[in-house]
C-alpha cells in the first residue's frame, strides 16, 4: 500500500517540477545545528533552573526544546538533511589532542592538560553522536520497526551515559581565572553531554516519531509541498500556496487511494484463492462468490480508514496527528483487523476444516464447530487485550489482576465452566453427533450443533431445544441413530378362538417363512457380509475390541426373527412377531412395515383364518319361565 502511496507521490509531484527552475533546491538545515540549537536552549534551562522566578521561562524554554527533538526526530531518517559533523576533521583532532595531552603530561602543564581533556571529551561524544546518526540511517530500511529504533538508541545511550559517571576535579592551585575557564568549559561539555543523552532517550521513547511512516518512504515532504505550493502560486500568486498544497495533496492522495480499495481487495483475493488452492478446485460459484464477499468489506473498511489517514497526517505536517487521534485510530485499525482475521476464518478455516470432516476417517463435524468457536473465543479476547494496550492500559497488570482473581471468577462462572468440560467430554465419549435422533429425559429430536455451552435440539413438533451440555452429560441418552443394520418390527397378531389347530400351525409356519424370504428383513447370513466390510473399515478400532464386546452390539447389528404363538388372550389366540427391517431409516422401515403386514393378512387369509377383534360373550344358564296370564 506504501508503495502505491510513494508511485502517487512521484506523478504527482511531476506536475510541480515544471514550475520550479533547474537546479534549485531547499536550504536545508543540518542535524547538527538542531542538536546545537536544543543545546542552547539546555544552557538556558540550566542557568534559569537555578532562579525559583524563573519556572515560566523553564516551561516555556522546555516546550522548546521538546519542539526541536521532535523535530530532529522527524528529520533522522531523511537523507536529504545533512549530519553536519565532520567525522574526518574530528578524528584528526583527537589524535592531535591525544598527543597534547601525552606532551603536557610530561610538562606538569596542569591548565594545559585539562582543557585539552574537556576538548577531547566533547570531540569524543561529537563522534558517538555521529555514529548513532550513521548507525540508524544505514540499518534503516523500509521494512524497519520501533524495536529497531530503540536497540540503536539504547546501545549509544548506555555508552553516553557512562561518561557522566566519570568525575573531573580542577586543581584548587590553579589562578582563580584559569579555574573560571575549567570549570566554565567543563560546565558546557556536561551540558552538551546532558543534551545528547536527552536527545537518545527521547528518540528511544519516541521511535515512531523516527520512523514516521519512513518520512513518507523516504521522500522529503517539505520538498514535495513546496514544489506542489509553487505550481499553485504561478497560477494563483495571492492564494497561501504551502497551506493549499497540503490540502491538495491529502484530497488528491484521499481520492486516489478510495479507488484502488476495489483493485487492492481483488489482489488481496486473488491472492488467497492462490494460496488455498481448494478454493479454486471447487466447483459451486456461489460458494466462491460468498468467500470473497466476507472478506471484501473488512478490507475496502481497511483501506477506506488507512486513507483519512495518510491525508491527516499530510494536513498535520510537519507536526504529528493529535494523540488521542492516533490512539483511537489504533483501536479501529485493531478492530478492522479482528473482523478481517474472523472473516478469512469462516471463509477458509472453515472450509479446510469441513473439508477434513468429510473425509473418511476424518475430523467429526462436532470437532470442527469446537475448534472453530475456540478460534472466535481467543480471536475475540486478543482483540480485546490489544484494544486496552492501545488504550493506554498496563495489559501485564490485568493479566496478573485476572490471575489473582481467578478463583473468584471460576467460582461465578462455575456453570460455564462445567458446561464447556461437558462438551469436551461427549466429544470423547461420542454419545452422539450433529444430526441424530436422541431422547435425553423429556427432550427428544434431532441434534442441530454442540456449542461450547449447550447444545441445540430440533424437536420433531419443530420446537428448538437449548439443553445444558452438562444435563446431557449427566444423564442417559438414548441414540436411535447408532445402528447400522435393523430396525425392530415388533407385533401381536390375535386370531379367532374358532380357528383349527392345524390352521394355527400352518399359519405361524407361514408368516416365519414368509419373513425369511423378504428381501428386507435382516437375517443372520445377511448380517456376515455386512460384518466384514465393517471389519475393514475399522480394522484398528475392531481389533482393539473385539475380545472384550460384542462387535454386533457394539455397531448396532440386529437380525433376530421370531414367530411363535404366544398366548390366549381374553378375545383371541395370539401369535408373537419379533424381528428387524435392514433399514434404520424412518421412512424405509415404515414401508418395509407396511409390506409385511399386508404378507401377514395374505398369510392369515390362505389359511382359512380371520383375525379376531375384542368382544365378550354372555352366557345364559336358564330363561326365565314367564307367567301365565
């Protein structure tokens, strides 16, 4: 995006170039005469700090200061300002210094050796300044951040620091003159020393204000709005060109980069589908269209937001944005990251995950939806801790604050908690999964999806049921769903007390024939097949258990068959029906169901037989004998 910036920037500072005559450039000001300029204001401040009726001049010579160390911060990284130290010059007169130094040594020339020592000092911190200067100008690229910038400051900083650890005691022998000098000289060397070391803690406590989005990649800003102020003037010359330019540039730099959000957002799209290639395998357009559609906003948001703010900060210059301005900015920025984050989650974890789910032997749906809601929990509380850190908050105090209440914090979401342990363990327990039919207490229907906290049920009245996870943890579940093969046809078939022995023996011979033969009811020989391809594909798993259960009941495997007669009842000679459809699905068994009981009339009807329906008969010993008349 910075690069986009900085191609708008050459184009658009082209038009500017022609109004500007061959050759002419800016004066600029070296570094080192704004670290000249800070340290006369020290002088200053140090010389008032001494007079009590002085405070409001310290404040306002300190604000001024202040002024000029952002200023020198701003201008570190531009190229185009100059050091201003001569590092050749200095290292040629430390030598020549350091031989002085030897000479009045050897003369006792006390006076002489001090002076020449203090001048030596200051040529030496001149030198440590200039190296920090070099230091961060050559290690500083585009892609450099605020820890870079304080390693380089702290390093000089320390050294700096240890030269005010070391003393200097001017001889009391000296004339009252020569020590005026002294102590006058030495008095300037610590004040320039206090000054740079202020100057290397400022920029240490202020790298962003080094970095300043790389002086806008690199490219003098002042520069591009004088040359942008001079096209203006030559057309209108009474209009304040400097003010107009900056207005200029940000609305033309706004309008800009609001039109590339469409072409960045494609880019950006493009990109991802590369990246999960699934994405690209996949055949449902609209699928791909809604992916893309969950990201596009995060992201046009992004831009939209990253826009207003390159142009505030063009309005503000050379001055930075207000703080609360950039403090509230950070928070929104941290937000549209957030929202950006969870949206390539749903749109691409999402299904990376589902796609794993459905794979054999893969990941269980309601694996999947846990480790998603995790995601969006720890998203959401990241976002959060970033938030308040941006805010101004000490995030190692809260996490501490939260470590030492933890107790009380568990003890009132107790419920929350025990809630979340039981769904991670009917997880591992796999009681059941998204889409079985359950009955747990009253409720009874299909599962929808386990939350962390409960778990949703569609009742087959089409009620929507939110159960506890830890109710369903606690008691029995009855799951109609864990059977692979035989769905119980359970019946009594009453006939009539008139119907003949032989009848009745044929009948029941009849009806068990009959269900042995139907293609859709289990029989034991059926269930072998079905058995060994189960062993197949859970070759692991069964092996493991097949010692120690029944693997039959294990998977849900039913084929009994039962035909007898069973009773006399008050009305009707009962015959007892018992076995399984093949099918568990609701619909096939009812029609399997159905089928066999029209077999079993057919049965009843080729035997001679009916079937019997309550009744009560009346039995009358003796009529009464009526009178005579």
């Amino acid at each position: 995006m910075r690069l986009i910036v900085l191609f708008f920037l050459v184009v658009f500072v082209g038009f500017g170039r022609a109004e500007t005559h061959e050759g002419a450039d800016l004066d600029l000001v070296d570094l080192h005469l704004l670290l000249k300029q800070i340290n006369q204001l020290n002088q200053v401040i140090t010389r008032y700090q001494k007079d009590p009726t002085k405070h409001t001049e310290v404040s306002l010579y300190s604000d001024q200061k202040n002024e000029l160390m952002h200023t020198f911060a701003l201008q570190l990284l531009n190229t185009r300002e100059r050091i201003g130290i001569n590092i050749e010059e200095n290292e040629k007169q430390q030598q020549v210094l350091q031989k002085a130094l030897l000479k009045s040594s050897k003369n006792n020339d006390i006076y002489t050796y001090f002076t020449d020592t203090i001048q030596l000092k200051n040529l030496e911190v001149e030198a440590d300044m200039y190296g920090f200067l070099k230091k961060i100008r050559t290690s500083t690229d585009f892609f450099s951040q605020e820890k870079d910038i304080k390693s380089i400051s702290t390093s000089y900083l320390i050294k700096l620091e240890t030269y005010t650890a070391k003393t200097y005691t001017i001889p009391n022998h000296l004339e009252d003159a020569k020590k005026q000098d002294l102590q006058s000289a030495l008095a300037q060397y610590k004040i320039k020393l206090q000054t740079y070391i202020d100057v290397l803690r400022y920029i240490q406590q202020h790298p962003k204000e080094v970095l300043a989005k790389n002086v806008l990649f690199n490219i003098n800003m002042q520069w591009v709005l004088e040359r942008i102020a001079g096209a203006i003037n030559h057309i209108f010359p009474d209009m304040n060109g400097l003010q107009n330019a900056k207005i200029l540039l940000s609305l033309g730099l706004l309008a800009f980069l609001l039109a590339l959000r469409q072409m960045v957002t494609a880019l950006f799209v493009k990109a991802l589908d590369y990246c999960v290639r699934f994405t690209r395998k996949n055949a449902n357009i609209n699928i791909q269209e809604k992916i893309r559609n969950s990201i596009l906003a995060p992201i046009s948001t992004f831009l939209f937001i990253y826009s207003f703010d390159i142009s505030i900060d063009i309005l503000y210059y050379p001055h930075p944005a207000p703080p609360h301005f950039d403090m509230y900015l950070g928070v929104i920025y941290i937000s549209l990251i957030a929202w950006l984050v969870i949206a390539l989650f749903k749109a691409y974890g999402a299904a990376v995950l589902a796609t794993l789910a459905s794979r054999k032997n893969g990941f269980r749906k309601e694996v999947v939806n846990l480790i998603l809601k995790i995601a969006y929990f720890f998203i959401f509380v990241l976002t959060i801790l970033g938030v308040l850190k941006q805010l101004g908050f000490n995030i190692s105090t809260i996490i501490a604050s939260l470590g030492i209440g933890g107790l009380a914090v568990a003890l009132a979401v107790k419920d929350v908690l025990a809630n979340f342990f039981a769904s991670v363990i009917l997880l591992l327990d796999n009681s059941f999964s998204q889409g079985d039919w359950i009955v747990c207490g009253e409720v009874e229907g299909t599962v929808v999806e386990m939350g962390l906290r409960r778990t949703t049920i569609r009742g087959f009245d089409n009620a929507l049921f939110f159960v506890p996870n830890s109710e369903l943890a606690g008691k029995s579940i009855r799951n109609w769903n864990r059977r692979k093969v035989g769905r119980r046809i359970k019946m009594i078939v009453g006939l009539t007390y008139s119907s003949p022995r032989e009848s009745l023996q044929k009948c029941v011979l009849g009806i068990r024939q009959m269900l042995l033969n139907h293609p859709n009811i289990a029989k034991d020989h059926d269930l072998d097949s079905v058995s060994k391809q189960q062993l197949n594909d859970h070759h692991d798993y069964i092996m493991d258990r097949q010692n120690i259960v029944s693997i039959d009941d294990l998977m849900g495997y039913k084929s009994n068959l039962f035909v007898y007669l069973d009773s006399f009842g008050d009305s009707s000679i009962n015959i007892f029906i018992y076995c399984f459809s093949k099918s568990v699905v609701w619909e096939e068994w009812l029609a399997i169901k159905e089928d066999v009981l029209f077999k079993i009339m057919q049965v009843v009807e080729e035997c001679g037989l009916s079937f019997a329906f309550p009744s009560q008969s009346v039995y009358i010993e003796s009529m009464p004998t009526a009178p005579h008349a």
